[in-house]
C-alpha cells in the first residue's frame, strides 16, 4: 500500500527545491521569478499591452500591473502609448531591462526543463495530470499561478515593498 506520507515528503523536497532556485533568481538578478518572468515576456514581443502579458504567463491583470509597477519604478520597463491606438497603454523594455536580461538565468529550473522535454510525451502527459489531479486534492487549483518555479516572500518587506 502506498503511503501519502512518501508524496507529502516529496512535495515538501519540491517546494525546498523551489525557495532555493527563487533565492538563486533574486540573488542574481534582483528580480523575483514573477518579475523575471514578465520582463522576459515582454522583451520576447518588443512591446505588450499588461492584458497580453498576463495571458503569456499565466496571471490575474492585478498581478501584472503590479509587477510591471515595480519594473518601470525600477527602470526596467517603460509605459508606452500604442502608436496605433492612443488610448491603449502598452509594455517596453528598457535598455536597463534588457542588460538586466542578459545574464539572467532562465526563471525555470533549466535541468527541470531538459529532464521533463526528454520524456517521451505520455510521460509528460501523466505527470501534468497527475500534479494538477494533487492541487485540486489540496484546493490549489484555483490559485493564480504562472508556469514558474518560485514560492514565498524571498526579501524583507522593506526590500521588496507592498507589491512583489
């Protein structure tokens, strides 16, 4: 018989794999993986209204505007009016942001990357049903989540400020 303490050990060893990688992230870039995630996003497009960016990465457009809060106030990213639409407000990336970008590690655990698109796919298949099937167990489901590895508060509050 399977044990469910043998899988709660195991998603607590994720979780530490986790916090430890985000640590990594924030230590390198300054950036927390929401952060990196969202400027890389942007970069990749040139320019991105927040309502695309937060269908690109998989978060509510309150985070998104957040975030992006904190990378303009940072100097990362700029605001921009559409030159085709003048009221639509749209994402850049500045040249701080694209230095910022270009030693920064991937946001993802790459070795997580290359183990899981090594798998054959209904292996990849299993596995994404099998974790989705765990947070629904756990009524995380409804958690808004990007497609990241990151956990927690990584800075004190006052490093960090009100919106991460």
């Amino acid at each position: 018989m399977t044990n469910p303490s043998d899988l709660l050990k195991s998603l607590r060893q994720i979780t530490q794999a986790i916090d430890l990688y985000s640590k990594h992230l924030l230590k390198e870039t300054g950036l927390t993986s929401p952060q990196l995630l969202v400027l890389h996003a942007v970069n990749a497009q040139g320019r991105e209204k927040p309502t695309d960016i937060a269908k690109t990465v998989n978060l509510s457009q309150g985070t998104i505007t957040s975030i992006v809060d904190r990378l303009a106030r940072a100097g990362l990213v700029a605001r921009e009016r559409s030159a085709e639409d003048k009221r639509v407000i749209e994402v850049v990336v500045t040249e701080a942001g694209r230095a910022r970008l270009k030693n920064a590690p991937e946001p993802l655990q790459q070795n997580f990357l290359s183990a899981f698109n090594a798998l054959a796919e209904w292996e990849k298949t299993l596995l994404v049903s099998s974790v989705q099937r765990i947070a629904a167990m756990m009524h995380a489901d409804g958690l808004d989540a990007a497609p990241i590895l990151e956990i927690g508060d990584l800075a004190p509050e006052e490093a960090r400020g009100p919106d991460a």
